[in-house]
C-alpha cells in the first residue's frame, strides 16, 4: 500500500481530491495533508510520503521552491504538481524537475486518477523489478512519459529493437489485444512568433504546453501521446491509440481529432499548425508507416494556397514532379554580391520566386529543399569571398538562421518570399564587409602593431576579426611579403627586444622577462635559448667579456 500527502493552501481543493480519488483500488491506504510548502517539507521528513501532490502557487514556500528542494534532498520522490493554464513561470521548474505528471485547475476525476496511476505504475515497477530494462530506465530518473516518448521515437526512427526491448511495449499496450496505433503530425508554421509572445522565447515551455493540450483531447476514445520531434525544429509527434473498430471509422475519427487539435492550439496560443495524418496499424512496430504517410501529407501541402490558417494536408496528393532549383541562377547572384549591388542580388531573387508562383504549385516539402539548397550555395560562395564561417548558417537548421537574426515563420508564400529575401540581404552584407575590410587592407598593419605591442599577448584571432578575413588566407598574406609568419616575427622582434635589454646590466633577468611580455621567468630563458643557442645569462657574459678584451 502506497502513502500520499496533499499540499494546498485551498481547504476546497484539498477536500476535492480526497473525495474524487480512487484510493482502494489504487492502492493507496494512507493521505495526509499540509497547508503549505514549509509544513510539507516537514511532514515529508516525518511520514515519508510515496507521492506528492504540490499547488505551484502558495504562501511561505511556493511549488518552485519546494520542487528545487524536493529534488536535492528526496530525488526518487514522485510528484504531480497542480496549477492553472497562466501559470507558465511557475510550472517552468515542473519541467525540469522529475514530476509524473501536471494537472490543471479545477481537477477533475479522469485527471486526478490517471496522474495517481502513473505515479502507482511507476512504485510498483520499482517494488517488483522484474523487466529488469524498465528498472534501470526508472533508476535514472526516467519518468514514465519520457520512457514512452523514447519508446515511440525509436519505433518511429526504426531503431527500435524487438528482441531486446520487448518489455518495454506493454508500457504503451502494445501487448493488448485489439489495439491500434497510428501518427498525426504537426509542423508550427508560427512557431517564432507564439514562442516570443506567449511563451517568453522558452521553447521548452512551449513544448511542454502544446504536448499537454494535445494530450488532453479526446474523440471517441481515440485519445494522444505528443511529444516534440526532437530531430525537427517544428515538428510535434501524436501518436493516437484505440481498440478495435473499422478502417474508415478509425480515419474519420483521426481526422477528426486532427481538426480539434489545430483547433484547440489556435484558439488558446494563437498557433498556426499544418498537419498530416496516416493511417492506423494493428502492429506497433509498424507506426514509422503510418509517420512517414503524415509527415508527407504535410509536404504535399501547396504553400501558394496557404492563407496564414492552420491547413490539413493529404499524403495521396503530393506532388512528386516539383524541380525547383536555384543553382543555374547562383553565377549570376554571385556576381552581384561581388560588386556590392544588393538591390541587383534581390531583383535575381524576387525573378525566381516569380517562376515559382508561375509554376501553379508549390509544396511545403518542396519549399524545405529548396531552402536547404540556397542556404548551401550561398555559404558556398560566401567562403569563398572570405566571410568568415561563424557567420554563415547550417542548412535546414531553424535555429541557426534566428541566431543571425533571420525570421524562419513561413505560414504564406508571401513569408517564404520575405525569408529569402532576408537571406539575400544578409549575405550581401557579409560579402560587403568582407570585400570592404578587404581593400584597404595591408599587412604593413600587422607588423606596425607588432612592433609597438611586442609584450602584448598577441593572437591572430585579433587581427582575422579586425580586418574579416580567414586564419589562413592572413598568414599567407604576411608570409609572402616578410617570409615568416605571425607567430615567428612576434618570436623575432622579442628576442631582437631581450637582446637589447641584457646589454643594460643593472636590468634583471626577471624584470626583462615582464617587460618582453613572458609572466614566467624560465619560459623566457627557455625560449631565448631555443632562439639563439644560449641563455640570457650566457648571453649577458659573453658580451661582458667581449667589452672588456676591447
């Protein structure tokens, strides 16, 4: 039997769960209750509690807090924490921390029942331990929706082993007879500016919330498991189960909860979804299919027609004959970036998008290539006119493009049209520095500074940042017209310096050593002496006796 403590500052609240709870049959002989976070914490200590049930929002301790502490003193403890839709600060530390489950105000019974089962699943499979790679999962801290995503992303990845993970399928009754699994998939076409607005630019905060939403939507006992596509920036996974029931029923069904879903995240977030939704399977290890089919359902979409509304496409309508390609047009972009002419770069652009639109049909998976595409020719050609490589995005990552400031959101052509355009603009100023802090460039500059800053710590970092160009095409540079390197002229004009110096006899070997810029004393003496064969002592007598036979 199985002991909870309640933790509220509500008295309604706290009477609420003790009535609607399913304590016999879930086992649960024992249910106390604290009034808030510091007298939990107390009681935690005094009757060692197997589940907690946490309010984030409390006087004298609140869940955040309690959370942090629970998590240092009691990590195997298994929390559900209770809270509002508003409370997405609060719920932030839910996140990170190991809870089973996160139920919103008002509880209700199906709720509250189904977060204790999780939590009772998870105590009896660490009392029994007999899969033996459940119990490891659970050591680790692995709760049981994260154990279910893992199981489904591999499934999906077609990486999942059946002989040696076999115990792992009856956490998601895939050993229950009558039982069917298929995949909705959900692109966020607004995901940028939902993430900023509503969710203060926390993308794990997001996830979170769209997964529970999902999750919550039921349709004829046709229910979800969500999870974000750890491997797509955009991309959320449902996976949708029932038991038995025909062919088309099962699809009018899935498409059903499909629209109430995008329904659902619109009207609370304001988000704009495509979807795609396949088809049912009676053997889970064939749900990657049934992926595959929604994720191409969303491919086929034409992004002409989008209209900044959330769409559903179908996986039998995709257009196989697209051969959009901005390659042959890449000569004639480069020459304009070259010569510095950004509204002859954006016309070249704004020409290709207009053969687009002319083509009639433009799909979303068309759109991703070809994105991907004219992000590699333009790093390309972009290397090559010296930008440096910290500057240049990494195809068909979201995020890399938003780091540079660069709007990724593409609910309507006209968005798409405006991404490259962006694209466009930003490497012609890359180009432009580049070529600009080229021109006047003379590695006399480097030398002079040299010169004068001999005991400076001197990188060639300062002077690639400086002046935009490569390590390598710098080095060159300097070689040809010195004959050695950055490097080895700093080692010259020191050594030229130490010289100089131990001629003057009231200097010490210590003092000069600073003054040349080495912080260690032997490092110098091992350095001139790597130069010149001796050391400075040896160096400084050779030259005493030299005077004095004069």
């Amino acid at each position: 039997m199985y002991k909870v403590l309640i933790i509220d500052d509500e008295e309604p609240l706290r009477e609420a769960i003790r009535i609607l709870g399913n304590w016999q049959e879930l086992e649960v002989d024992e249910i106390r209750e604290a009034t808030d976070g510091k007298m939990g914490l107390a009681m935690l200590e005094q009757y060692k509690p197997d589940i907690v049930m946490v309010d984030m929002k409390m006087p004298e301790l609140n869940g955040v807090d309690f959370l942090r502490i629970v998590e240092e003193k009691y990590p195997e403890l298994l929390t559900i924490v209770i809270s509002g839709y508003d409370d997405f600060e609060y719920t932030r530390q839910a996140i990170h921390a190991k809870v089973v489950d996160y139920l919103l105000k008002p509880v209700n019974r199906q709720d509250l029942n189904q977060a204790l089962r999780k939590a009772v699943d998870v105590l009896n499979a660490k009392r029994e331990r007999q899969k033996e790679s459940i119990t490891r999962n659970i050591a680790f801290n692995m709760s049981l929706p994260k154990l279910k995503e893992k199981i489904y992303f591999s499934i999906i990845e077609r990486s999942f082993k059946k002989q040696s993970s076999q115990a792992f399928l009856s956490l998601i009754g895939a050993d229950e007879p009558d039982h069917r699994f298929g995949a909705l998939v959900l692109r966020i076409l607004n995901m940028e500016a939902v993430q900023d607005s509503r969710f203060h630019r926390d993308r794990e905060l997001l996830h979170f919330a769209v997964a529970n939403v999902i999750n919550e939507i039921v349709v004829d006992n046709l229910q979800c498991f969500s999870f974000a596509n750890p491997k797509q920036e955009r991309e959320v996974i449902a996976v949708y189960t029932v038991k038995g029931g025909y062919p088309q029923e099962i699809a009018f069904r899935a498409g059903e909860l499909m629209r109430k879903i995008v329904s659902t995240l619109s009207d609370l977030f304001g988000m704009l979804a495509a979807g795609g939704i396949g088809r049912y399977c009676e053997d889970v290890l064939n749900l990657a299919e049934s992926y595959d089919e929604a994720v191409a359902g969303i491919q086929s979409i034409d992004l002409l027609k989008l209209k900044g509304i959330a769409v559903i496409g179908e996986a039998d309508k995709a257009a196989n004959k697209e051969t959009f390609s901005f390659s042959n047009r890449m000569p004639i972009l480069r020459g304009a970036l070259e010569a510095g002419n950004v509204n002859h770069a954006k016309s070249v652009m704004a020409e290709f998008t207009k053969s687009i639109k002319a083509a009639g049909f433009f799909s979303i998976g068309a759109a991703n290539r070809l994105l991907r595409e004219i992000v590699v020719l333009m790093n390309d050609t972009a290397s090559e006119l010296g930008v440096p490589a910290d500057k240049l995005p990494s195809p068909g990552v979201d995020r890399s493009l938003q780091a540079l400031g660069i709007c990724t959101d593409v609910a309507t052509f006209d968005q798409f049209e405006a991404l490259l355009l962006h694209l466009t603009e930003y490497y012609h100023e890359q180009v432009r520095r580049s070529m600009a802090a080229g021109r006047p460039f003379s590695v006399e500059v480097i030398k002079e500074y040299i010169d004068h800053h001999y005991f400076e710590d001197i990188k060639i970092s300062m002077f690639t940042e400086r002046f935009f160009l490569s390590r390598e095409y710098l080095m060159k540079l300097f070689k040809q017209q010195y004959g050695c390197g950055i490097h080895e002229y700093v080692q010259k004009v020191r050594m030229d310096k130490a010289k100089e110096l131990l001629d003057d006899s009231s200097l010490k070997i210590q003092e000069i050593s600073e003054m040349l810029g080495y912080k260690d004393k032997n490092y110098f003496s091992k350095a001139f002496r790597n130069y010149y064969a001796l050391s400075p002592s040896e160096y400084r007598q050779q030259q005493e006796e030299e005077r004095g036979k004069k």
